[in-house]
C-alpha cells in the first residue's frame, strides 16, 4: 500500500451518526442469532413432534449451509467492492428478504405431519439463512474499513454490542411473550416470526447506510489496479480459496477464529438449551423471559466496562478475563442437578456481565487482524477474512443446538404436538442441566488454550509497521 494510501487510512474519530447506524444492525444480528437458537429446535421437538436428533439435525443443515456460502459471499463482497466502491448492495438485498422467509420458519401447523412440518422448516431456514449471510458478512467486514485506530474499533464494537444486547432481550423475552399472547400455539409461533422478521429486516436495513459511509472513507486509498482487477476477474472457485488461503497466511486470525468458534459453541449449547431449562428444571415455559433478563440485563450494563478494561490493559487481556468469569458461572449451574431455584438466575446474571466482553471484545480484535493482514498482502480482503470469520461463527452456533439435540436424544427425551402434556425421565431433565452448564464452561476453558496463541497488541496496530511473530 502506499504511503499516501496509508496516510488516508490513518485513525480518525468516528461520529457518533457513523456509530449508531452501524450499532443498528445488530437489532438484526441479535434477532436473527437469539431467535432461532432459542426456539427453533423447541418448535420442531414440542410443536411439530419432530424427534429432538432431528430436529437438531435440521437446525444443523441450515447452518452448514452457512458455512458453505459465507466464504462465497465474502469473496463477492470483495468483488463488489472493487466493482462499485461499496458492499452496500449484498446488505440491502438480505435486509429486504429476510423477514418473509423468517416468518415462513415458524408458519408451518402441526397437521401437517412431523415428516412434511421438518421439511418445510428446513426449507424456509435455509432461504432465511442465505437472506441473513448476505447481509452479515459484508457488515462485518466494515469497522475494517470505517477506522484504522485500535481504540476506535473496540469504540465503535463496544456500542455494536449494546445494541445487541438489548436486541437479544427484545427477541429473547419478547419473541416467546409474542408466541404466548394467545391461546393457539400455532398462531403465536406465526405472529412471531412475522413480527421479528420484520423487525430483524429493519435493523439490517437501516445499518446498510454505513457501507456508503466506508466507501467514502476507502475511495480515497483505494486498493491497487492489480488487486481490484484480481478481485473481478478471478474465479469464483479462486475466490472461495482465497478465504482459505488468508487463514492459513494468518497466525492472528487463526488464534482469534478457533477461539471464537469454541466460544460461539459454547454459547450456542446454552442458548439451544434456555427453553428446556425453563420449562423442565424451573418447570414454567415463560422462565425463559426470565433467564434472557437475567442474562442479557448485566450485559448491557457492564458493555462499556469491557470497554474501559480494554483501554487500560489491552483486548486480550481483557478478552481473557471475560473467559474466565463466564467459564465460572456456566460451571456453577452444574448444581442445578441436585437443587434448582431462583439463584440459577444469579448464575446466569454473572454470565451476562462476562457475555458482554465474549461479544464485543473478539470483533473489535477481528478488524485489527485484517489490517494487520493488509500490511503484508494487500487491501480489499475484508469482505473474505469475514466470510471465513461469518461461517465459523455459524458452525460454532450449529453444533451447539446438536450437541443439545444429542444431549436429549441419548437421555431419552420425549416429544410431543402443540397442547399434548408429557413428563420428562430424571436422565432427561439432568441431561438439560449438563447441556446448559457443564458443557459450555469446557468448551469456553478450552478457548483460553487458543487465545494464548493470539500475538496482536496495540503497538501493531496503532503503528504503520509489519507485525513480527
């Protein structure tokens, strides 16, 4: 890159127009992420009759999906960009056709069958997934290029997060409140996904704006001939590898990757798992209101701490300790086996205070690793590094309702059609308990392990220099 290329792309204040436009997006994110994670697999086991494996085994089918099309949708994010100046385009389309494949998701009766209710659920989440990847992955890929200072970023993702926190209350209190607004189960399945799509849709929409306002910003240090027509011109096949190439090229993003996909494993385990929680340990549905405030009230409040902590001792340093205080709390409800009651909310809260650094911490990291790439290979790769970023973040969630499909298949968990009333083995109820706490604090244990590896500091960053492993 060049020098006045570098000079156009030195750090400079965001406004707070820039920050709150971007920030919106995640009313999206944090739907489209809470939602089906929280319900789908329970309305597939508890609504259709579809067994728990695969009802599991569906919500698994459409995240692979993801993991198949996101390094495509990066690399022609790319494409795009080098094209007409903005990634703008793949967001809008997303925006506009996700809320009528999401309410599709949840519009399926139960007299249709268990066999022809998972097909068509099936259908209508993969649609909803493409609808949502195509807005995801180019939104991720812009704090990269809406700053370059290290400071700035954790800024701007610090306020991203806020907003996603209360977008996970509003979906994952508001969305089941919506589902039992009325006596028919059917129609409040229907009446949600309409309403959260909907609502999903225009948060997308809304945050597509801040593509034009990096596009501005990178017009004027434009990537080179060669890499814009490299971009173009090559294949998609190319373009798909190149997603592979950039994570094996790249130290930082491979530590940051494995230690975020364990962590959205971990995270996807328990969400997957909040509404059997509710309704078969605290036995009471609407508990699931209850544990999302629980868990999604701290984190609101303690967002602008993290960001504070990370100011003053690094992010990930602060990253580290976000780990370790959520991997405590997840193991503390291992006791729910033996004594359940309201202090698992308590548990949940201290889980809500370290969630909030889980999220916003790893993706102010996420656009340091890209700058830190382009000093050694070039610009306009943004859109690839999040596309590899988007699926592995998607495995992460997609294991996490298996491992929970797995968890209640092997202890014997019984389904059953909307207003059938059944009674649950001891093993099933304890494996609910394992799959919301003991399994998440491993895996997030784990992710320290590959954390350690991340070498990036703020010196990288904040310098023009290459970084030396």
């Amino acid at each position: 890159m060049s020098t006045e290329a570098r000079s156009e792309r030195a750090p400079v204040r965001l406004s707070p127009r820039t920050i709150v436009l971007y920030a919106i997006g995640s009313l999206g994110t944090g739907g489209y992420a809470t939602l089906p994670g929280l319900v789908l697999t329970y309305f597939l086991t508890d609504n259709l009759g579809v067994a728990a494996l695969a009802g599991g085994l569906i919500v698994t089918a459409a995240k692979i999906w993801d993991v198949l099309i996101d390094p495509l949708i990066g690399a022609a994010s790319d494409r795009q960009l080098a094209r007409t100046g903005s990634r703008r385009g793949f967001m809008v389309t997303g925006a506009l056709a996700l809320p009528f494949f999401f309410a599709l998701t949840f519009a399926v009766p139960p007299s249709w069958g268990p066999v022809a209710g998972a097909i068509s659920v099936l259908l209508a989440f993969l649609a909803t997934a493409t609808a949502f990847s195509l807005f995801q992955v180019p939104y991720v890929a812009l704090p990269a290029e809406l700053t370059g200072s290290y400071d700035e970023r954790t800024r701007l993702l610090g306020w991203r997060v806020v907003v996603l926190t209360a977008a996970i209350l509003l979906f994952g209190a508001g969305g089941p409140a919506l589902r039992n607004a009325g006596d028919d189960p059917v129609q409040g399945y229907l009446l949600m996904g309409i309403a959260s799509g909907i609502a999903i849709g225009i948060g997308m929409l809304i945050a597509s704006g801040t593509a034009d306002m990096a596009a501005k910003r990178t017009a004027a240090a434009p990537v080179t001939t060669a890499d814009a027509a490299a971009a173009v011109a090559s294949t998609w096949r190319h373009q798909y590898m190149s997603g592979f190439r950039a994570l094996g090229r790249s130290q930082p993003f491979r530590a940051l990757l494995g230690t975020f996909v364990l962590q959205a494993l971990a995270t996807g385990t328990m969400l997957a798992g909040a509404q059997y929680v509710a309704t078969w340990v605290l036995r009471s549905e609407d508990a699931v209101t209850f544990v999302f405030v629980a868990l999604v009230g701290p984190a609101l409040l303690a967002t602008p701490g993290w960001t504070v902590i990370a100011r003053r001792v690094g992010k990930e340093r602060a990253f580290a300790m976000a780990t370790v205080l959520f991997t405590a709390a997840a193991a503390s409800l291992v006791f729910a086996v033996w004594a359940s009651g309201a202090w698992i909310y308590v548990s949940v809260a201290v889980a809500g205070v370290a969630y909030a650094g889980l999220q916003s911490l790893p993706m102010a990291m996420l656009p340091d690793v890209i700058s830190h790439d382009e000093r050694t290979s070039g610009a306009g790769q943004a859109g690839t590094f999040t596309g590899i970023w988007t699926a592995g973040e998607t495995v992460g969630f997609a294991l996490g309702a298996t491992a929970v499909s797995l968890t209640l298949a092997a202890t014997g968990y019984i389904s059953t059609v909307a207003g059938a009333t059944v009674e649950q083995p001891d093993a099933a109820v304890t494996g609910i308990v394992l799959s919301f706490s003991a399994l998440p604090a491993v895996l997030m244990a784990g992710s320290l392990l590959t954390l350690r590896h991340y070498r990036l500091r703020r010196a990288d960053i904040d310098t023009l220099e290459p970084f030396h492993a």
